[in-house]
C-alpha cells in the first residue's frame, strides 16, 4: 500500500480493503488476506502558521519554503486468525528556504512496529455491528528533532525525538460493496528524554491524542471509491528543564482534512490518491506549522 504521511496517524495511519466497500489503512490488516505490503509517497508543503505572540494563524510569506518528500514502505500480517503485527518505515527529504538561503536533508523518518487484535470480527452480515480492532504500537525515534538539529535553518529536523507508547482502536462498518465508514481513537504516552549535548536539557513525559471520523462510496460497488477523514490531532503541553532554566513548552491541537480516491486495479492490488489540509478547519488550532500534503499510495495483498 502506499501512503505516507502521515504522519504518521498522523497518524495516525490505518488499515483495509479498497473499492466495493472500504477504505485502505496501512497500519492494519482488515481485508481477507494474510499479507499486506505497501509502497507510498508524498509531498508535504508548510502552508501557515500560527503566530505564537498573537494567537493568529497567517499564510507562510511567498519568499519561504517548508517542503517534506516521503517514502514510506509498510506492511502487515497475521500471526493466527485474531492477531496480527505490522511496521511502518519512512525515508524522508526535507528542504526549506527562508530568502536566498536554502537547506535540506536526507533521512530515515521515525518508524513504527505495531501489534493488533481483532476482537470484534463479523462473521455474518449486520446492519449495525461494527468490526472492531484493538491496536498497540510503538514509536522508534531514528530521525532527528529540534533538540537534536545541527543544522542553521532546522532542514535536519525531521522526527520526534522520543519514543512513544499508544494504544487504540479501530472500527470499521459496511452497509453492502457502496458504503463504509471507520471511527479511530488513538491515545499515545511520549517517554521522558535527556538531551545531554544541550546543557542536559530534559523533556518529561507527555500524552497525545488523536481521533478519526472516514466515510466513504463506492459508486455501483465498482473498483472506484471515494472518500474523506476528519481527524482532530492533540498533543500535551509541558515544561523542560535545564542548566538554563525551565521553559514550557505549549500544548499543540490541529484539525486535519483528507480526502481521498481509490481504485481497484485487481485482485490483489489498489492504488489511492489522497489530500490532506490542516489550514481547511481552524477551531482551536494551536499549532505551529499547518500543512498540505498530496499522496499516492500502492498496496497488495496476499489473499487467504
């Protein structure tokens, strides 16, 4: 499968079949396969930002530029009838320009290993019961963050620089091959890190949230399918301290948008196009940076 972004969730990144009724996640196994591999790129621009002395959000200066190109590879199998396991591993390019000057990296993204259980499966047709997934995964922190930078615009920063803990759940409901929908909430625990190159600067412990609400069609239960995602992300503020003080550090919430297309090109193979806007809701957005990211992904299955 391919898709990137995410950002992973952002998130939250997901799981299932494509066309004649549902939507494509890769993070998760739904379809009734025993494998799953994908290969997935897109291209991410910073579009506004919120100006953290005001409050207000402003659209990025036409003379700079915050640009991010992934490549991710991901895939999934099952261990027995109910469990299943998965990864997620992102190469990314970061490349920014603020006036003439101009700076950019090249790096393995944080990467994610994941443990699911299907605990709610659906063995015959209903109108109402859902399929429900339990999921725990963790983050591994290879790229570079801001505390781990060296570079004199930040084009090295890439990643979080902590691991993460999360749990969640997904659940996923069709009506026929034309409608499904998905409900995800994913609840994250961010390890404490020391940073001893930067005057033993410490970051504590801290929670994430997010959710996500998808819908989606298929017109006559064809190999088309189109469909959309509401997710509002939120991540805890907290304090750091150092041989320089304490600082704190303020909690971040933004709303993304996604929108998608897929198709069925056989059996075992789907491709998605997918479009993702963080400026589209704004409702209690504290964030720095809001994007905009275009995908495309590719994903194949071994059926059972």
């Amino acid at each position: 499968m391919i898709l990137l972004f995410l950002k992973l969730w952002t998130l939250l990144s997901w799981g299932a079949a494509c066309c004649g009724g549902g939507a494509s996640y890769p993070g998760l196994l739904t379809t009734p396969s025993f494998a799953q591999l994908s290969l997935s790129t897109s291209m991410s621009s910073v579009a506004a930002r919120r100006d953290v002395r005001d409050g207000k959000i402003y659209d990025t200066a036409a003379w700079d530029s915050d640009q991010t190109q992934t490549l991710q590879l991901a895939s999934a199998f099952l261990l027995n009838q109910d469990w299943q396991a998965g990864f997620r591993i992102p190469l990314t390019r970061h490349s920014l320009q603020v006036d003439q000057t101009k700076s950019q990296s090249l790096q393995l993204g944080d990467s994610f290993a994941t443990v699911a259980w299907e605990y709610w499966p659906t063995y015959e047709y209903s109108k109402i019961k859902p399929r429900g997934f339990a999921f725990a995964e963790i983050r591994i922190p290879f790229a570079n963050s801001f505390y781990d930078s060296r570079d004199s615009l930040g084009s090295d920063i890439v990643g979080s620089g902590q691991w993460e803990l999360a749990l969640g759940n997904l659940w996923l409901k069709e009506w026929g091959k034309s409608i499904d929908a998905s409900f995800g909430i994913r609840g994250g625990l961010i390890l404490p890190r020391t940073f001893e190159e930067r005057q033993n600067l410490r970051l504590p412990a801290h929670f994430g949230l997010s959710t996500n609400l998808g819908l989606g069609y298929s017109p006559g239960g064809g190999r088309f399918r189109i469909g959309a995602a509401l997710a509002p992300n939120w991540e805890q503020g907290f304090e750091t301290e150092s041989q320089l003080g304490k600082s704190d550090q303020a909690e971040r919430f933004h709303w993304s948008t996604t929108l998608k297309v897929n198709y069925l090109v056989g059996e075992s193979l789907s491709t998605e196009l997918n479009y993702t806007d963080e400026t589209l809701v704004r409702i209690g957005t504290r964030q720095v940076a809001l994007s905009r990211t275009v995908g495309l992904q590719l994903l194949y299955h071994w059926n059972l």
